[in-house]
C-alpha cells in the first residue's frame, strides 16, 4: 500500500461524532470529489475503508442514503452517486446553497467557524481529493478540485490554520500543495493523521542521517585517495634520489624517513609516524617528507643534509 492509501486508512479512524463535523468533512468531500451538481453526486474512491465510511458520514451529516452502492466485498474502483433531486436538494440546502444556482463556486464559511469543523473538512478533501507522495522519496502533499473559487478559499482557510500552501493551475484543475516536510507533518496532524505525520518525521530523519553518513564516506574516500596520492609521489620522489645515487647524501633522518616510506608506502602520516623509535609528530614527519620530495626536483644537491 502506498503512503498516501495509508494515510487515509488511518484517517478512517477518526471519528465524526457531531452533526457539525461530520458535515464539515462530508462538505469537504463534496467540493473536491470527481463531480458535485446540481444533478448529480458521484464520489469515487480504491479504499475500502473509505469506502465503509462514505455511507455512514452522509446518513450522519444528511440523512439520507446514496442512490448506488457499490459492493465492497469486491476491490477496485467504489462509486458512489447521488441523483435523485430530493436528496440533492437537501443537501444543497443543508450546506447553504441557494438551489436554482450552481452550488460548487465558493466555500460557505459559515459552517466552519469551529476548529474543529475546519479539521473535519480538511480531512474530507483529502478524502476525496487529496494524495501525499512517500516520504522516503519526496516530500509533496496536494489538494485537487476542479472548482478554482474552492480552491482559492481553501488557500485562505490554510492560511488562518498558520498553513502556508502553494497553488497551481493545471488540466482545468486548482492544485493546494505543500513541499515542506514540517508543513506537511502539521496539515497531517491537524487533519486526525499523527501516526502519517511521526513516519514521515521519522523517514526525515532518516533521510539526514544516511546524508551525513554518505557525506562523511565520500569525505572520508577523498581523503583516503589524498593520502594515496601522497605517498605515491612521495615514494616516487625517494626513488628518484636513491637511483640517482643522491639519498645517501642526505641526513640520517631524512634517509631512515626515506626507507620506512618506501617499506610502508600503504600508511597515513599518523601511522609512518609511529613506526619511528622514537615516534615523530605528524607535522615532523610530513615535513621531512615534503623535504625529500623537493629535493628530488632539485638538479642536484650540494651538501650533506
């Protein structure tokens, strides 16, 4: 099941004990569900817990039952329609429509003044017109209607929530989305979903942390490929000298730095420093080396370092 099937699956488990809210949400349903007209209702959903839903929220918010049922024994595609003028009609009514106009053009604000109802509608658009991307990829969460004043009111109501959507127009549709992952955990958890919104937290989480450590690796391989570099050139440069007859010239420190780097061409600084009796300082030995290898880009040497 993907996360946004999830989601839903959870949000199927809130309850709409009141008359306001399960109005609200099934309000919310309406505005963004496949059609609401005059003459027809037609909400179609894959979920089977919705689906279970559906009928219970209209007879709580309406009373009234759909014109066709769909059988939910049966997976795929649930349709549910509303064609029979009475029904429409008091539906229409009940949400504060005038019947002999188009009854989609804006949201009636005056059944929302409550949190609660807010959140109750709120989750009925994602209901019916919401999808939210997996966390572990991206992080987006959208709104669709095919009403755009709907769309622009439900930006402003987003907006009084401390929500801070996008919008968009696309294919005749007005798309609410957000991209941020904090905005998106808030709308989930204002809209009865925290068990959605503390997964995709943690997949954040997550997502950081393999980050870091991949940074930290990538670091670390850039490092490691330094060093090899360096001893590769260092222990070219020692060659150099020694086949020129020219590195027995040098000090005795600078020779015993010359063979334990040839012997241990594989180790850091840290560790070739450790292999002196006694040990040298990093900085000591990184000197000396940087010492052989100017050395052997010299024509010559003229005294016994």
């Amino acid at each position: 099941m993907s996360f946004s099937f999830e989601t839903k699956q959870e949000l199927c488990r809130v309850p709409a004990r009141k008359l306001c809210c399960a109005r609200a949400e099934a309000y919310g349903i309406l505005l963004y569900c496949n059609t609401f007209q005059y003459g027809e209702v037609r909400i179609i959903t894959e979920n089977p817990l919705f689906a279970a839903r559906l009928p219970r929220l209209f007879h709580r918010a309406f009373h009234l039952r759909f014109d066709a049922l769909p059988d939910l024994r049966s997976p795929g595609k649930y349709v549910f329609r509303l064609t029979d003028p009475e029904k429409l009609g008091g539906v229409i009514a009940a949400l504060g429509y005038d019947p002999r106009q188009t009854p989609v053009l804006h949201i009636n604000f005056a059944l929302l003044e409550d949190d609660c109802c807010r959140a109750a509608f709120l989750r009925g658009a994602f209901f019916a017109g919401g999808s939210v991307t997996d966390p572990r990829k991206r992080y987006h969460l959208e709104l669709l209607t095919s009403h755009t004043q709907v769309g622009r009111e439900l930006q402003a109501l987003l907006r009084d929530l401390d929500c801070r959507p996008k919008t968009l127009q696309r294919n005749g549709s007005f798309i609410t989305y957000f991209k941020q992952s904090g905005q998106i955990a808030e709308f989930l958890r204002l809209i009865g979903a925290p068990e959605a919104a503390e997964r995709l937290l943690t997949a954040k989480d997550e997502k950081r942390l393999r980050n870091s450590v991949n940074r930290r690796l990538n670091c670390d391989t850039a490092n490691v490929d330094k060093s090899v570099e360096a001893s590769r050139e260092q222990t070219e440069a020692i060659r150099k000298l020694r086949d020129n007859g020219r590195l027995e010239l040098l000090s005795d420190k600078l020779q015993l730095t010359a063979a334990l780097r040839l012997e241990y061409p594989e180790l850091s600084l840290s560790e070739l420093a450790e292999e002196f009796d006694p040990p040298v300082t990093k900085s000591c030995l990184n000197h000396r080396l940087r010492k052989l290898t100017e050395l052997a880009g010299s024509p010559e040497i003229r005294e016994r370092e």
